[in-house]
C-alpha cells in the first residue's frame, strides 16, 4: 500500500473495518515499520509523514511499538490459539504508556462472536480512555464502528474492494468511513470453496442481513440449540441404559441355563 501522507496523532486510536483478504495486517505492519523508521532518521515509503502529539507537553516520539498481530498456538506450553492471542493483549496492557504506539490485529477473533466482540471493544476503550496511546486496531465486527461515535479521539476507516462482472477486486485503499461489507464469502469462492457451499453461504448471509437484532437471533438460536442437544443426550442415555438393562437380562438368562458364567453374581 502506498501512503500519500501519514500522520500518527498522540491520544488518537484508528479503527480499520476490513474486508478479508484486503491488506490490513500488512498496512498494520507498514506502520509500525514507519514509526521505527522515521524516528531512526530514515527515509520512509510516504510523501509526507508525522509522527505528533495533541496532548501539550507530550512529545510525539514513541517509546515502544507493540504489536498484536497473526495466529498460532504453543501446544507445548498447552496454550491455544485464542489463549496465546490473550496473553499478548495483556502484556500489551500491562505494558504500553501514553508514548506507545499500539497495533492489533482483529482481537478476539479465536472465541465466539460475542465473547470476542465484547473484548476487542473493551481492549479499545482501555487503549483509548485508560492508557492514552496511539492505536490501529483492525476488526471484522463492524459494530466497532460504533466507538467512532462514542469516544472522542477514535475515528474509523475501512480498506475498499469493488464488485465486477468477473469477482471481487481489492483496491488496496484505506479510506475514512465505514464499510458493512466484508467480502469472506468471495474470498472462499476464489479460494476454491464449492459452489454449493458459497451458494448457501450467502443463502444464510442474506437472512442474517434482514434481521435487525443478530445479537437476539443468535442467542435465541443458541437457547434452542442447547435445549435440543440436552434433550438428544437425554434421550441416547436412556436408550443406553435400556439396551444395557436388556442385554444385562439376555446374558443373565444365558447364564442360567448354562451358556455364560456371571462374574460377581
């Protein structure tokens, strides 16, 4: 990605609504990349770049870069995914001043959508309002977008991709505002998804598109789902025990007519 101008602004957290497959761990990256390069002197891929406070007395160098970004586990540690993912936020948190400049990359993606929802828009409220750092965190849950509107010094932009004739197209733009659409379902079919899956993917998409609580639906999708696997369970052990009991019967009757010896009878 090519960067015209970039400003880094002390106290000021971006939110980048991503598409998949669009660019955004590496723009995270350049960035991070730009800062250590600038304040070393160097030359750095823009026209024009800032590195600025807009707190008084607040120099705009940063003291450390901290970055949450990819995916992996360490089995021999017996930490997942989503556990390694969670101990970097936190010395993150632990770690980071109003000098830092912080970098996160879709926070709460390794547990359910509302688990993670809650943490990634608690992890940027604690980055904004608590620690005072800069910020680029990017995210899939666009209800994030939200934050724009609530905390002061978060604005909000998003990488564009364009529909054609022939499939997706990503721009490699970042672009202020907030886009809606994430595009995974293309990713999947240019990825060789079958094409009886992306059809019913975007079947399920469309109906989750016209209801206006998601939230709501999801949790009611998921009482019923527990409720009807409870009641699975309940009805397999039963069946269990009662071909056990039967089985329990025929041997005992095998038994006594001479065919099995019972152990503990």
């Amino acid at each position: 990605m090519r960067l015209s101008r970039l400003v880094m602004l002390m106290h000021y957290s971006l939110i980048i609504i991503v598409c998949s497959y669009a660019g955004k761990s590496t723009f995270l990256r350049q960035n991070a990349l730009i800062a250590i390069l600038a304040q070393a002197g160097s030359f750095v891929p823009a026209l024009n770049a800032s590195i600025v406070s807009l707190i008084v007395n607040i120099s705009g160098i940063v003291d450390r870069v901290f970055a949450r970004i990819g995916a992996s586990d360490n089995l021999v540690q017996y930490q997942s995914t989503f556990m390694s993912e969670m101990l970097e936020t936190a010395f993150i948190l632990a770690q980071a001043t109003d000098k830092s400049l912080v970098v996160v990359d879709e926070i709460g993606r390794g547990t359910s959508m509302l688990d993670g929802l809650s943490i990634a828009w608690s992890v940027i409220e604690h980055l904004h309002s608590a620690i005072n750092c800069r910020t680029l965190a990017s995210t899939h849950y666009h209800q994030l977008a939200k934050l724009a509107e609530i905390l002061p010094y978060v604005d909000c932009y998003h990488v564009t991709a364009k529909n054609e004739r022939d499939g997706i197209s990503f721009m490699f733009k970042v672009i202020h505002g907030c886009d809606h659409k994430s595009f995974g379902i293309d990713v999947a079919k240019l990825a060789g998804v079958p094409s009886q899956v992306e059809t019913r993917a975007r079947e399920i998409l469309n109906n989750l598109e016209q209801n206006d609580n998601i939230f709501e639906d999801t949790l009611k999708v998921d009482r019923v789902g527990k409720r009807k696997k409870t009641k699975l369970l309940q009805d397999s052990a039963k069946t269990e025990g009662c071909q056990m009991a039967a089985l329990s019967g025929i041997n005992r009757k095998d038994a006594e007519s001479g065919g099995l010896d019972i152990i503990g009878s």
